[in-house]
C-alpha cells in the first residue's frame, strides 16, 4: 500500500447521535480505514480494503469485566466481531464484511432496550447537571465574588444540552415504539 497507512480522527458524539457515529466510523470503512482502537473520542484506523468491516455500537445493561459482559464478548467472538474500545458504558465492535450481514439488534424490541439504556444514562448526567447548577446558583448568590456567577450560567447550558438530547432520544424511543406496534 502506498501513503499513510495510519490515521487519528479526534470526534465526540454524545448518546443520542450513536447512529451518527456508527455511520461515520462505516463511512471510514468504506472508504478503507479500518477502526483499530477507540476510547470514544479519540478514534484510531488503519489502511484496509474498502468496505472490509462493519462497526457497531452497543450498550449492554452490564460491565464487560462482569461474568456477563465476558460471556456476551466470547458470543459475539464466535460471531466473527471484535471488541475495539468503550466509554461510559458503550462498546464499539466490528466485524469482517465478507461474513455476512452484522446486526446487533434485528428486532426493534432490542432496539427499544439499547435507546432506553441510553436514556437512563442522561437521565444521570441531567440529575448530576442539576445538581450542579443549583448549587452553583447557591454559591453565586451567597458569594460576593462576581466571577461566580459564571458557574450557574455554564451549568445551565449543559442543561440544557442535556435536556435536548434527552429530547431527540425520546423522539427515536417514539420512533422505535410506533414501527413495533405497527409490526405486533
């Protein structure tokens, strides 16, 4: 092969855009660019042929270090997948192309699991976010430090990020739920 046979790709993708980051680590793919390792923001590829791996993304109910999660990555061993990296309770995986079709969740009652695993990890990280603001109100109030009212104001807009991600994954949990009565 000719060129950099090597490449770093800094990206952060939140829970809500994980069909967002599963098509662009395959549009990497695609275009030969093997994923080899990630940590979820910092994602690292090496030359390949094009279109020689799927990727997914996966957020079991347990820890990959738990009896399940070792139990769950020895399946999906035997399935052909590699686990590549995690963070926060995601797991990315991938799979030679020429083994057929890699789905992870074929039906949609799996689908509707993994979007609601999604959300209860925002649901924690809105209840940390308004923790913080309140008591960063707190102390701007009582505080006679003008510099601390900065802190109810970054708190505030990370509730608010918060809450419109919560908002598009109830949007795609709608979604899911909607096309499964439609096939029950």
């Amino acid at each position: 092969m000719t060129g950099k046979e090597t490449k770093t790709c800094f990206r952060s993708y939140t829970a809500w855009q994980y069909q967002e980051e599963v098509d662009w680590m395959n549009k990497m793919a695609a275009e030969g660019w093997a994923l080899e390792r990630t940590n979820g923001f910092v994602h690292h590829f090496s030359r390949c042929e094009p279109g020689a791996w799927i990727i997914r993304l996966d957020r079991p109910s347990f820890k990959m270090s738990s009896p399940e999660g070792q139990e769950y990555l020895a399946m999906l061993h035997d399935f052909g997948a590699e686990w590549v990296g995690g963070v926060n309770g995601w797991i990315y995986l991938r799979r030679r192309a020429d083994q057929g079709d890699f789905e992870l969740y074929s039906d949609l009652a799996g689908k509707e699991h993994l979007l609601l695993r999604a959300r209860s990890q925002m649901l924690l990280v809105l209840a940390l976010a308004l923790v913080g603001w309140l008591g960063s109100l707190l102390l701007a109030v009582c505080s006679s430090e003008s510099f601390m009212a900065v802190y109810p104001v970054i708190y505030l807009c990370i509730l608010i990020a918060v809450v419109h991600g919560l908002t598009r994954l109830n949007r795609q949990l709608k979604a899911v739920r909607q096309e499964r009565q439609l096939h029950e």
